[in-house]
C-alpha cells in the first residue's frame, strides 16, 4: 500500500491537468455533440430565509450571527455535487443547494454562505477547531466518526463503485483489483474499506478525487473508487474516456457534519432537511444537479434524529 497526500511528480501533475482538460473540453467542441450538461442555475429552486429567531442555544450559529454569515465546510471538485468555479470563485452541486436550503432555513440567504473547501481527511478538525460550522461534502454518516463529530440526516444515499478508462475489460468488481493500482482520497470510507477488505489492491491515497481521476486518465493507476455517485459526475464529464463498473459494495448515507455537542444545530438542520423534502425544493436541487448525471431523483432516505 502506497499513501501519498500529493500527486507525483509535479511535471506529471500538469500533464494530467491538462490531459483532464483536453478531455473534458473536448466534449464541447466535437460537431454534433451536444455540450455536456452542468447544474443549471434556472431549474434551481430559490428557498425562502426564514426568520430562525426561535432556535437559541446554538453556540455555532450565535458565532455565525455575530460574524453575520455561515461558513459551510465544501469539496469543490466533485462534479454535480459541490463544484467551485475558477472564474468565479462560486461553488455549485446537490451538497451546495443542500447547504443553502438549510442555510435558509436557519435564517441565511445564498449571500451570506461563505463555502470553504475541505479535503475528506480533514473534515472532523476542521468542525472540531470551528473552521466550518457545518459540513456537507458526500460525508458519510459513521460511528466512528460520530465519536468525534455530529451529523444530520441522512439527505443521500450512495454506495461505493469503480471508475476504470473506457477501454478497460478486466475490472468488474472489487474481486478484480488483486494486483490493480487503486486510487482514492485519504481519510474517506472507501479507502479504508480497500485497505481491509481488499487488501491485495495496490491502494494509492490522495488529497482528492480529482487527482486520481488525472491518474486514471494517464494510466498511472487502474481504478478510482469511492462512491458512485461521485464516480458518475466523472464519467458524464469525459464519457468516452472513463466508465462506472460493477456493483455497489457499500452503503454510504451523506450527513451533514456539525460540531459534536451542538444538538440544537443538528437538530435544526434535520428540521431544515425534512421541511425542504416535503416541500419539493430537495427533489428539485437533485434534478437540476445530480440527477444530471444520470440517475433520476430516489426518495429521500428517513432522517435519523438521534
Ligand atoms: N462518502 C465517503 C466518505 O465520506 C467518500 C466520499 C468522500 O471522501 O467525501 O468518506
């Protein structure tokens, strides 16, 4: 097993870089290809700010309303879900308009959510030394990290998958990665789950998914697995170059991660969820985002008050 936290060599890391963008631009241009989709600002619902006056005994949000915005804990390179714009500097995705109905709810409007993006094996300091005050970036609800943060919901449910290049013909399933250089994040689920389940994969673990997808594409590394819903943004960004194989190996409810001892938070957030679940604006923040990569809107999973 390999750990790295950055990518190789840095000549290589641009070549990746660019090969990635190749790819992915290549997708506009071709005659007769439609452009690839993206998260389109007008079918996104506008949630209403409520007046979040009655929710008191929150330590984070009495910071949050001193400091007069929510800084929400992001990934800002996972395509459909939680997306930061170059250019702009603004992050768009499912998790981002989960962040902003709940934002709204707690009396937050979308100009005062401040995203900060934090990589999966940073997620439990970050809400522990109060860099975010919430999270909500494809965290999977666990319990060990409940010993060291809070989470409301579940809103999502994935499942871990593979991303091989289109052209692979051996990999179809984790039975098949024996032998296989297999990338994935630092710190998240899937990567433990290769390190003790599968332990003949020759596992390689960065700060991010982006990076492994650039080394899937240079054949530096076989596979790339986490969950599949992260897998299937990649693969509908560069769909003639890589493919989503195999069956879910796992179950990965998304939380929102809060700070552990603050209940009054978490609780108002799995308020905020099932409001905007009855309501609509959660069904229509899937279509309008994820549900562009492919799979059409699930029924959102039960919301686990503990
Ligand atoms: N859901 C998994 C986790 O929380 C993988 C995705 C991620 O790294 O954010 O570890």
């Amino acid at each position: 097993m390999t750990r790295k936290t950055t990518p190789a060599a840095p000549g290589r890391t641009l070549l990746a870089a660019a090969l990635l963008l190749a790819v992915l631009a290549a997708g506009c241009g071709k005659a007769g290809t439609p452009p690839p989709k993206g998260p389109q600002a007008s079918a996104l619902p506008s949630y209403q700010v409520r007046d979040a006056a009655s929710i008191t005994g929150s330590l984070t949000l009495d910071a949050a309303r001193s400091r007069g915005y929510l800084v929400v804990g992001a990934k800002e390179d996972q395509p459909y879900l939680g997306e930061k714009n170059p250019a702009t500097g603004e992050y768009s995705g499912f998790d981002i308009e989960i962040a902003k109905m709940v934002g709204a709810d707690l009396g937050f409007g979308p100009d005062r959510i401040q995203f900060k993006t934090i990589a999966s094996a940073n997620r439990e300091t970050a809400l522990q030394n109060g860099q975010v005050d919430f999270y909500v970036g494809t965290y999977t609800i666990n319990d060990n990290r409940k010993k060291l943060v809070g989470f409301a919901g579940p809103y999502f449910i994935a499942g871990q998958s593979l991303l091989v290049r289109k052209n692979n013909t051996s990999i179809h399933g984790p039975q098949d990665l024996d032998g296989k250089k297999v990338c994935s994040a630092a710190g998240s689920t899937p990567y433990q789950r290769i390190r003790s389940q599968y332990p003949k994969a020759r596992l390689i673990g960065y700060d991010t998914y982006s990076a492994c997808v650039d080394n899937l594409i240079t054949g530096q590394v076989d596979a790339v697995t986490t969950d599949n819903a992260i897998l299937l943004g990649y693969a509908a960004k560069a769909p003639d170059e890589l493919k989503v194989v195999g069956p879910l190996f796992s179950q990965e409810p998304y939380g929102i991660g809060t700070p552990k001892n603050d209940t009054v938070l978490r609780y108002a957030i799995d308020d905020a969820l099932a409001r905007n679940e009855q309501n609509g604006d959660w069904k229509k923040a899937y279509e309008a985002t994820l549900g562009l990569s492919g799979e059409p809107a699930p029924t959102p999973p039960p919301i686990d008050r503990y």
